[in-house]
C-alpha cells in the first residue's frame, strides 16, 4: 500500500516537472483516450413509428459495430433522424434517406489509441460517423473575487426594463441549462426551478425507448457525469436525478461517491451553472439577490460535468449528448423547453466535428424548435483567422455548429454603466462572422454556490461577479425566454429573428459579429408590433375646407432624413417608429398622472398636390379599442405630437367640425359618430388628426408634405370618477397587453408606463 501510494506521488511529482519545461510541455489529450462516439447505420428495422428503434435493436448493431472494430459498446444515446449534413452527404456516397441511425459510445480494444480506433470505424460501411469524445470546459474566464456590485449592469444596458414594462415573465416557459448544474434551493432560484411531475417522468422515460431511465419524478432534472480516471479513460454514471432534498454542503470525494442519494444532492459542481441560472431567471422583484431577465422562469438543469485532478472540471462530449438526449426527451413528452443554454466548449477540427454525433444532436434539438444559445469562447481569436498557430484549421464548438435555431454569443464589457460602440469590446471574446450576436459579459453579477465544493464559483452570500462569454450567452437565452414569455406560439426561428433584427448595429458588428449587441428593447419591437393600426381616408365633414389626406407609412428612412437621424428610428416590417427613449421622456409627467400604456404610431407622412403651406389636413387611422383606456372615457387618454428631441406637442380634442383647427384630433366610434363614453377593447374606433401645413404640429418645415410621429398615452384611470365598468385595472391591463403582442401588420408599438 505504501509503495502505490509512493508511486502515485511520483507520478504527480514527475508530471509537474514536466510540465514546467517549456517547450517539452505535456499536453492532456483533448478527448477520452480510446474512445468514439458513433453514428452506425444497422439493419435494425424500424417498429412502432419513427421513434422506434427498440433499445436491444440498437444494442445489436453497436455491439456489431464494436466488435468489428475490435471494440466493446459503453453506452447508448437516442437514435437520431438519417437527415445527412451537406458535409456528411459530401464525403458518403452512402448517405441514405430516412430511417433512424444508432448513436453509441464505444471503447476501443486496449492499447489501441482513439486515432487508430476511429480510422478503423470509418472503414466501417455502416458507419457514417465517428468523433473522438472531447473533453469541454467551460467558457467562462477565471471568476474575480470581487465585492458584491451594488447593481447589475447587463439587463440594463440591453434594455430589459424598458420590456418589462410589458411583462417579466411566466412559469410556462422552460430554459435547460447544460452545465455545473444548480444550487436548485439557493434563495433567489428555488422558486423559478422545474420540477417533473411522475406523468411527465413516465412518459418521458416511455419516450426514449428505453435509453432515458430512472426515476426523474419530484426532481429538477439530471446530472450525466463520467468518473475520470488518471488516464483520462471515463466511466459513465447512470443518470442522476437533480433533488429535491436539500443541497449538502459537500466535499470533493461526493462527487464520485456513487450513492445516488449524495450525488443527487451536490446541486452545482462548480457554481458555474448556478451563476448561468440566476442570468437568466433569478426571481425577481422578491426583495432578495439579482433578478434575472426572466423573473418567473423554469430553470431546468442538465449536469454533465465531471471532476478531473488535473484540470478541476470538464465535460465529455459523450455527457453532452447524453444530456442532450434527456432534453429531447423531456420535450417530446410535453416539457415546453424554449431554449437550451450551452456554455461550453473547445476548438477542434471542422472535418472531425461536423456530420459527428455531436453536430446531429445540435441539430436534433434545432430541429424540435429549441432555441440553442451557445458562448463563443474566449480565446480572443477571429474564428476565420485565428493568431495562435495550434489553432489554424480548427473552429470552436458547439459554438460552429449553425442550424436554423442556433445563437453563437460573444461578450462585452460594461463602459460608463451600459454599452458604447467603440469602447466595450472584450480583448478575450471570440469574434467573427461566426459569432452571431454580443452580449454583457464582463463583471457580471449573479447568483453562486454558498457552500465551497471546489471554490470555483463560491462565495458565502450566494452572490459574485464573473466574466466570460459563458455569461453573456444565457443573457441571450435569458432575453429569448422572456419574448417567448409574451406568446408562446412563435417558433424559435421567430424569436432567433427578432434577437438578431433587433440586435444594435452600432456596436460589436463590424469585424465583431454578423448582427452587433443584444438589445431586448430592439427585439420586442420587432416581434411584438400589437393591434393594427390602418391609415384610412378621414370620413368628417370639412365644408371643403380642410383636406383629407391619407397617411404614408415610409418604409425607409430615406423620406425623412431631414427629420430624423438612423438611430432616433426603429425599423420593422409595418414602419419606422420613433426610438421609444425619446417617446418615454417626451410623456413623462405628462397631466400629472400616472401612466398606464403608450401606443406608438408609426412614423406617418402626408403628401398631397393640393397641400400648400398653411393649409389645414385630416390624417385617419382605424384602431382597435385596446389601443385605449379599457373602460375608460377620453378624459383618460392624451394624444401627443412626438418631437425627435425628447418634446412633444398634446393634441387638443375636437367635439364637433367648428372645433377642428390645427392641433386637434377627435374620435369616431364604428358608426362614424364622434366617440362619447367609454372604450370598449372588443370595438374599433378612428382617431383622426388636424395639422396645419407648415405649422407648429409639422415636422418638416416645409411645404406640401406633413411628418408625424403620434403617441396615445393612457392614463390609470381615476376609479372614483368612473366608478361602474372596466378601467385600467391589473386584469384589464392584462388582457388589453396580451391583445397588443398579437402581431399584425401595421402596427401600433406599445409600452407600459
């Protein structure tokens, strides 16, 4: 005994020496010596629909593919699709169409190395691929032990608050977080954590055809971990369900204990998950911690790390997929999991990588409408152009594999409490044409381990600041869960679209990345127009002395340069619409009252042969009435001018046509009768506009055409003084904000005061 004790010491010893000799430096292996992860196409028959491939079917074409290649089977994952990548159909001829291929992890015979187990496979003819299992750490920079920040920087500096007017949240959207895990009790995260009912344990179970098992019923989700010898071969755990007892405190050895109950209980290996989590969903408005981006979410954590004694903890590729296929699992027996965060990963040749395992089962959960959200890494480098000479030919991953539902994040810093264009780049993100979209990622606040296991992301108030582009990824999973949060039926292709159309340009997107900074206020107004808003032709009686004109909505700034400056206006597909920065602190304090909504036109414009200047015009538009005061009276609604710099003019109302001058607007109901009682959210009505050419409610300043950004700004509405219906109560107001986020085209741009 203490003779192999003394050796394992001289091993150690002799390690370290060698590898403070500079250039004859070890390298640990990137991957777990000896073994492949396997994509094998068999002649299991397929049985029961297209999830079918039995697990003893399966077991009998890995063994067989094994044991052809001198090998033993370790493990199997759930079939994938036979949906080739154009990389895989270009090197296989033999790429055939449907069907379900076997994915298995496979041990070489020993003393054979990874590369000559793998080139083996391939000679293989019902092999279509074969990856070495790679070892991935995580992507977060070293965590600074710095003081509690006073307040958190990133939600601010992407404009969550500006959103939250409209909503912070629901329960029925759920992120999983591949990761540490999570401290699934810590106090700002234990109520916003998913726990599977035995219904959907079951069925999930039932679901995998027998390669997802274990009792997962009361539990938070699973932790995929492989003991790591001193070698680096592995040996994976069974599936370990996540609580719900109490976290321990824990010690190294727990980690490797085997006894279910123990591993069960470690909640966060590191901390680094945990700090993920509370980015994206700590509970907010609790009076406790941080608040995430999404303050009523349902974290669902997916453990794959292991600890190593050489590099503290890192994951296997086969932990990955492993985990990868319990998300699928789970969404396929009714988990409503929007969006996946992955802040992971290594550099690795693009030939070994894509048409792997690995990329089909990113595919996989692209394919079942899971928005992928992964960190960039940080090694500084252009992905095309990489300056370290170890990393010519080779590109980082999962961040590299792009399908439809895949975000690839980079990080940035905070300069002056928020983000500027030349300023808050990082020296340590990966960037280019790769990299999708920048988000905060330096100094960053959130929620950690309170118990030391291995120190990595400890801190005993449950709270520490960390840096990486593992922490600006879940701020895009964070800022995806909550648009999901206001209609869960878009798709993750329309919440991908609305993350990168409403991206900020200016900032982090030239040589950076293909879209610039994360901005949740961009995106929302991209995605979430409200109720339609249709230019009509005025139907008042002017005694032909005021034009009627019917309004313009510009598609493009080049009608109003003269007016406006690229970065006052927000394009969409229904218009251009006045940033609403400028339209809050237009209204502020408007009547003394407290502000319940702001309906945003579009940008209008009149133009008319017969407009000259001075000349009176009429502008209508037909709006739903939940663009109103619910229940309300005209007495609880102000109708104002926008002026790009911050001021504004209020329209005055017009009871009858010898009221109608300039600056004055009216309402009709859907009689065309001019509006009197109350707003009825299930009615239509028309509010029409006088402007006087040229004159003070003109933008332009010149003659023949009229410029307009119009707000209708709701007040709460004075219960007292209409007592007896409706109002702008928090029921009312839910129902007139989840009637706005209906997409229509065009569109009037809400917010909540």
């Amino acid at each position: 005994m203490k003779s192999k004790n003394f050796f394992v010491v001289f091993v150690v010893v002799l390690a370290l020496a060698v590898l403070s000799c500079g250039a004859w430096a070890v390298q640990e292996p990137e991957y777990a010596e000896g073994e492949a992860i396997v994509v094998i196409r068999g002649a299991s028959p397929l049985i029961c629909g297209v999830r079918s491939l039995t697990e003893e079917n399966m077991r009998s074409t890995a063994a067989s593919a094994a044991t052809r290649s001198g090998g033993s089977v370790i493990q199997l994952f759930s079939p994938v699709e036979e949906t080739p990548s154009a990389a895989t159909e270009a090197r296989s001829a033999r790429a055939a169409a449907g069907g379900r291929l076997t994915v298995a992890h496979l041990r070489a015979a020993e003393g054979e190395s990874t590369e000559e187990f793998i080139a083996r496979l391939k000679k293989d003819p019902d092999v279509v691929s074969a990856m070495p299992n790679y070892i991935v750490r995580c992507q977060a920079a070293k965590i600074p032990n710095d003081p509690l920040w006073p307040r958190q920087w990133g939600p601010a500096a992407i404009k969550a608050p500006e959103v939250w007017r409209h909503g912070t949240g629901t329960a029925e959207t759920v992120v999983a977080v591949i990761d540490s895990g999570v401290i699934y009790d810590h106090p700002d995260l234990k109520d916003n954590m998913f726990v599977f009912s035995k219904e959907l344990a079951d069925k999930m179970c039932a679901e995998s055809g027998g390669i997802i098992s274990g009792d997962f019923a009361g539990s938070h989700g699973a932790w995929y971990h492989s003991k790591i010898h001193a070698y680096f071969e592995s040996d994976p755990y069974q599936a370990v369900p996540i609580g719900p007892a109490p976290t321990i405190d824990g010690k190294i050895s727990d980690i490797d204990s085997g006894v279910l109950e123990t591993m069960s209980r470690i909640g966060d290996v590191t901390g680094h998950g945990t700090h993920v989590a509370g980015i994206i969903g700590a509970a907010g408005n609790n009076g406790t911690g941080v608040s995430g981006l999404n303050w009523k979410v349902r974290i669902l954590p997916v453990n794959v790390l292991s600890y190593s004694f050489m590099h503290r903890t890192q994951v296997e590729t086969s932990d990955i997929i492993r985990g990868i296929d319990f998300i699928l699992a789970a969404k396929r027996a009714g988990a409503n999991i929007r969006a996946v965060n992955m802040s992971l990963g290594m550099w690795a040749s693009p030939l070994k990588m894509e048409g792997s395992a690995y990329d089909l089962k990113i595919k996989e959960m692209s394919d079942a409408d899971i928005l992928v959200c992964i960190a960039a890494s940080n090694n500084g480098e252009d992905i095309d152009a990489p300056k370290d000479v170890s990393l010519k030919g080779m590109r980082p991953y999962p961040a590299c594999f792009k399908y439809d539902n895949t975000l690839t994040v980079g990080a940035l810093k905070e300069e002056n409490g928020g983000l500027l264009p030349d300023t808050s780049y990082t020296n340590y993100s990966t960037s280019g044409k790769w990299v999708d979209i920048f988000a905060p990622g330096t100094g960053v606040l959130s929620t950690c381990r309170t118990t030391e296991l291995l120190s990595e992301g400890f801190d005993a108030s449950g709270y520490l600041s960390a840096f990486g582009t593992s922490m600006a990824a879940p701020h895009v999973a964070g800022a995806a869960a909550l648009l999901f949060s206001f209609d869960q039926s878009k798709s993750a292709g329309e919440v991908k679209k609305m993350l990168l159309d409403g991206a900020d340009g200016k900032t982090a997107k030239e040589g950076y990345s293909a879209y610039g900074a994360l901005d949740l206020n961009g995106a929302w107004e991209k995605g979430f127009g409200g109720t339609p808003v249709t230019p009509v032709s005025p139907d008042v009686d002017t005694s032909g002395d005021i034009l009627s004109v019917l309004a313009e909505l510009p598609a493009d700034i080049s009608q109003l340069t003269e007016i406006f400056s690229e970065d006052q206006l927000v394009g969409t597909e229904e218009g251009l619409y006045l940033d609403f920065d400028i339209v809050g602190r237009a209204v502020s304090g408007l009547g003394g009252r407290e502000i319940e909504d702001i309906s945003l036109f579009p940008v209008f414009r009149l133009s008319d042969g017969a407009m000259t200047d001075g000349r009176l015009c009429a502008a209508a538009f037909e709006l739903d009435g939940t663009d109103f005061c619910e229940g309300g009276s005209r007495e609880d609604i102000a109708v104002c001018k926008i002026k790009p710099d911050g001021t504004m003019l209020e329209y005055q109302w017009a009871a009858g046509e010898n009221e109608y001058v300039n600056g004055r607007y009216t309402i009709l109901d859907e009689a065309g009768n001019i509006f009197h009682g109350r707003f009825d959210g299930a009615k239509k009505y028309t509010v029409v506009l006088f402007v006087a050419d040229n004159g003070d409610f003109d933008l332009d300043n010149r003659a023949g055409v009229i410029v307009d950004p119009t707000a209708i700004v709701a007040f709460k509405k004075d219960e007292r003084k209409n007592s007896g219906g409706g109002g702008c109560s928090a029921a009312g107001v839910g129902v007139s904000l989840l009637a706005v986020l209906i997409f229509a085209i065009p569109a009037v741009l809400r917010r909540k005061g």
